[in-house]
C-alpha cells in the first residue's frame, strides 16, 4: 500500500475540494490505476490491485478513450516539477475552487495572469526557453495544478510534459514516468 500513499493523499485533496461533483474512487483497470472527477482525471501504471464494491470499469474506459490517447494532444513542452511547484506554492490555501488561472505559454516565458477575484496575486512571467513556435493560453484552476505538482514532486519526478492542443478548451495533460493527469480548463467569458 506504500505505493499507492502519494495518490492516496492527491485523491483525498480532490474529494475535499469537489462541489458536488462525481468522483471516480481508486480502480485498476488495464493494470493502471485510475481516480478523480470531472476536472482532474489520473492514470497510472501500478502493481497494487484495487477495486471497488461496485466497479466503474465501463466508466473507466470511456475516461480512457476520451482523456488519455496521445493523439489528442498535439504539442508538448517538457517543464521543470521542482520550478513549476514553487511558483504555484505561492497560491494561497483559502482559495474558492471557482478561481483560475490565466496561463499563457510563449516561445520564450510563461505568463500567469490571475482572475480579478484574486487580486491579492500579481501576475507571473517567467522567463523560459519553450522551443514552440506560437503563444497558447488556457485557463485552469489553480488548486488543481497545484496539488497536480505537489503529488509528482512526492514521487520525486523531476520533470513532466505539459501536453495540450490547439484549442483553449481542451484539458491539458501533464505526464511523467507512468503517470497521466489530465486538467480540465476552465472556460472563460472571452476566449
């Protein structure tokens, strides 16, 4: 059960902060292990079994089909865990699970913009070579990032791949190792 202690603390993050939201419990299926809800949605390759009294497998596989195959996502960038975490250590703990996040990849930084429901947070620009040709901007829940790099830092990944496509309203994936996450954006009044 060692093994499962890092995704045991992200799932229990994930519960607390869902508003009525469906959560997919802990579940193997395929030899990966699966959890989470309709914003934050994570696989995982493991050698542990889990399952449930009622089992979600046909949920599960439609989450598979519709979230985790590659050729959805068509542009990556390999992004530092340990630089990423700390900036989005600075989010503060009392924020409403309704706030986002504006993040704006460009060939040369990454700028973070915080919804005017945040004012106390002053926009981010971090200065980084991305190797990409065009700027992409999402938006996403903080909170959700956040607890996505706490739960790599914990399994001690150095880098992940921030995997996204052409469009705003997509989820965006970040993947390391064996592991998936895939983060619901939110979507804004003018995007």
């Amino acid at each position: 059960m060692d093994e499962l202690k890092s995704y045991n603390s992200h799932f229990k993050k994930l519960e607390r902060g869902v508003n009525n939201k469906p959560i997919i419990p802990m579940e193997t299926y395929n030899g990966f292990l699966y959890y989470g809800h309709a914003s934050v949605m994570v696989k995982t390759k493991v050698d542990t079994h889990v399952n449930q009294v009622e089992s979600n497998v046909d949920k599960l596989a439609m989450v598979d089909e519709r979230y985790f195959i590659d050729k959805l996502y068509s542009h990556q960038i390999t992004l530092e865990t340990k630089t990423f975490k700390n900036i989005f250590q600075v989010i503060p703990k009392g924020l409403k699970t309704n706030d986002y996040l504006k993040i704006t990849l460009n060939p040369d930084s990454i700028v973070m913009k915080p919804h005017e429901s945040l004012r106390e947070l002053m926009e981010v620009k971090c200065t980084v070579d991305l190797d990409i040709e065009e700027p992409f901007m999402f938006a996403v829940n903080p909170i959700y990032v956040r607890d996505v790099l706490m739960l790599l830092s914990s399994l001690k990944i150095k880098n992940f791949k921030l995997k996204y496509t052409n469009s705003n309203l997509r989820p965006v994936m970040f993947e390391a190792d064996d592991i998936q996450v895939v983060v619901a954006p939110v979507r804004l009044p003018n995007m």
